[in-house]
C-alpha cells in the first residue's frame, strides 16, 4: 500500500505530531530515517508525568528502586529537551519525587526550558510521600525570574514545591491568559489575595494541603471552580458570582459543620457541584440546616469516616437541602475493625426527593446502617434511575479479600427485591 503520509511537507508532518501524546510520537520515530528527527520540532505536550508510579512504589515500599531510577528519570527528560528544536510547547509536564540536593539544577534548567519555549500549561509535580518536613522542598521561581516572560501561560500547576504568595499573585497579574492555577504542598504560603483585578481570566483555583496557609482571600468575578482542603481559614469567598463547582476538605471542612450556631457560607447556596472531603477528620453529624438552601446543587459528593449509623443517615440532611439534586455519590471510608460488624439502624423520617436519579455508594460493606440508608434513598426517591454499589474500598491503600468482596455483593443483591420499577441496579 502506497505511504501517502510520508510525502506530506515536514510543517505538516510535525503539526499532526503535536497533536499526539510522547508514546505515539516516539512510535512514528522507526517508521523511516525522515520520521526519526521529526518529533523533535513537535509543539505540541512534553509529558513526563510519573507521580503515579511515585505513588505505587512507594505503597509498595520500593524505597530502594524509587531511588535508583530517579537519575535515570531526570538524564530522560534533560535528554529529550536537549534534543528538542520547536520554538514552542502547549503543554509541559514533569511529576516525579525529586530533591533540591541532588537535582536543583535539573529542575531549574526545566523551569527555564519552560519559560524559553512560552509553554501555555506548565505542570511541575516534586510531590514526595514520605518527606515531612520542608527540607530538599523545591523553591519556585529558582532565581529571579521575569514572570512577564509565562505570558502565554494559561494553567500552573505546582506541588511539593514551595512558592509564595507573591510569587504567585505576580503570576496572576503578568499571565492575562491565567485560567487554572492549582498549588499543593507549599511550605511557605501563607498569604495569598486573588483580586479581580489581577484575575481576569481565573476560572479555576486549587489549593491542597498547604499547612502554614493563615490568610487567604479571593474575589475574582470569572471564577467557576474553587479546591481547597487545609487548615482553618476565614471564609476566602468575597466576590464570586460564578463560581459554580466547589471541593472542600481538612480541618477547614470540619469546621464549618463543627459550629452549628455558626452561618455557612453564603457561597454554598450558588454551586451547583459540591464536593466535602472528611474521610481524614473524625466522626461527621451533619446537622439539620433549616435555613440552609442549595437550590442550584446537582452534583453531591461526600467523602466520610463512617463509624455508625448516625454518621451516615446525617449526610440526608444535605440531600433534603438541595430540592434539584440529580447525582449523589457517598465515599465510606471505614475502620478496619467495622468489617463485618452489626451496626443498628436507624430510622428517619420520611423525606421525598423528587429529582434526584443517579445514586453511587462506594465502600459499600452491606452491614445493617449501609443497608438501610439504600433502602431509605430507594423508598424516598421517586426519580430515581440507577444506584450503584461499589465494595471497593475508596482509598487506594486499603484492600478487600476476595471473599470479603463475594460476601458483601450477595448481600448487596438481596436489595434487587425491593427496587421500585424502573430503578436499575449495579452491583461491582
């Protein structure tokens, strides 16, 4: 068959190349002697994101071998960058467990590599799972660095390194096309002022475990999605008319729901995407809101220590606070001495929801407090579509064995009696 690809010009060669990911562009590299340099002038992501395979070996304590392939990963990346002639990349990622002792200057060339090559979505992941304290923490920016110069830029990504709030609200006000800006694990920021006026264009803020965090405040009038999950803060929320999609969690979560005399934010009553992380903290009871409405809210997801019954039926005066809700998702994390053991019911008061269809239960065990909140959402849902059951443990650190799995899916299946008509039920 006649290669018609091929005899297409070296610009459009390399504009289809910039389209693909760096394992199908290091493929078209044996195809022929004119495809092997061609991926070399791509424009198109730059991807060397290994924090999965971080966080696996890790897990699997393979401390020994995480350290041995670290120079390999660093003379891979320095490797291809030195071999690189585009005069751009849209997008350039590194995640890998790296020092400040023995690679700072590795990561500094790569900051600078991004810089020169005005990268739109620069990603730099240093995150380490058992570094503790901010010694070998990167610092960003590694010099001096003209911030003007990202002015492509439309998404930063930073974690496990250190950066301030300076350093970034100089981001936001030199980057105009700054859409997304996401921080994790910064050991120095404490402060940090997100002002319309030097957030134009922020659509999404994410900030994740920074510990030392004292003040935070945000007003920023595009912004759509705002993470966070860390320390106590005042409410950081001002001036947000569109924000639309919030994830919360830490100590900062806890506390709204831990002073019930205390208002909620305002802002909760605008989402239409909720998102509450407290599976870390103790035991949740959310209480009754009487005052509380979510009359945008579509997407609930809660995440929680499951210790009993009450813990459970008191997510349901969320679900009775939000009058739309279409989606619902409970994440069980529980201990590990709970398996298996009896848990007393507990009966709630009737509460219809009329729109909510799609129910997600993960963690499910099919001890008696589980058992009866499925049958609470079955009888009190007229919509509802489809509930699915996932015995899987949410977190990816705890395992179930297999007859601890087999056991839980009969007792899930016995629920199949009692579906209303139409309801559909997925069991995994």
């Amino acid at each position: 068959m006649e290669d018609q690809i091929s005899e297409l010009p070296d610009e459009i060669l390399v504009t289809i190349l910039s389209l693909l990911t760096m394992k199908e562009v290091a493929r078209t590299s044996v195809l022929s002697h004119r495809w092997k340099n061609l991926w070399t002038f791509t424009t198109g992501s730059l991807d060397f994101d290994c924090s999965e395979l971080v966080f696996e070996l890790t897990v699997m304590e393979s401390r020994e071998f995480l350290e041995g392939v670290k120079p390999k990963f660093v003379g891979w990346v320095n490797q291809v960058l030195e071999l690189h002639q585009g005069p751009t990349v849209d997008e350039f990622k590194v995640g890998f467990d790296l020092d400040t002792a023995s690679f700072k200057g590795d990561i500094d060339r790569w900051v600078n590599f991004a810089v020169e090559k005005k990268a739109k979505r620069f990603v730099l992941d240093l995150t380490s799972y058992r570094r503790i304290t901010p010694v070998g923490h990167y610092a960003f920016p590694p010099h001096p660095l003209n911030v003007s110069h990202f002015n492509s830029l439309t998404s930063l990504t930073l974690k496990g390194v250190d950066v301030t709030g300076e350093v970034l609200e100089s981001f936001l006000s030199s980057c105009p096309f700054l859409e997304e800006l996401c921080v994790a694990e910064s050991w120095c920021l404490a402060n940090l002022k997100v002002s319309g006026s030097s957030s134009v264009k922020l659509k999404h803020l994410g900030l994740h475990l920074c510990h030392f965090l004292e003040n935070l405040e945000i007003s920023s009038k595009n912004l759509v999605s705002f993470k966070y999950f860390g320390p106590v803060i005042n409410t950081p929320l001002k001036d947000v008319p569109r924000l639309v999609e919030a994830s919360l969690g830490g100590l900062y979560c806890e506390s709204l729901f831990d002073n019930f005399e205390q208002p909620l934010p305002s802002f909760l009553s605008q989402l239409e995407t909720l998102v509450l992380d407290l599976h870390s903290e103790g035991p949740v009871r959310f209480p009754k809101f009487p005052t509380l409405r979510l009359s945008n809210l579509r997407h609930l997801e809660l995440k929680v220590k499951a210790y009993d019954s009450v813990c459970l039926f008191s997510c349901t005066s969320l679900i009775k606070a939000a009058p739309l809700l279409y989606r619902f998702v409970l994440q069980l994390f529980w201990s590990d001495n709970r398996i298996g053991r009896k848990m007393r019911a507990r009966n709630v008061k009737k509460c219809p929801h009329h729109c909510l269809k799609v129910v997600e239960l993960i963690g499910f065990i099919g001890c008696s407090a589980d058992i009866e909140l499925t049958r609470y959402l079955l009888k009190n849902t007229s919509s509802l579509e489809k509930i699915t059951i996932n015995p899987r443990p949410p977190f990816p650190l705890n395992f179930m064995k297999i007859e601890e799995k087999v056991a839980v899916r009969e007792r899930a299946k016995r629920l199949r009696r009692e579906l209303p008509p139409g309801v559909e039920l997925v069991i995994l």
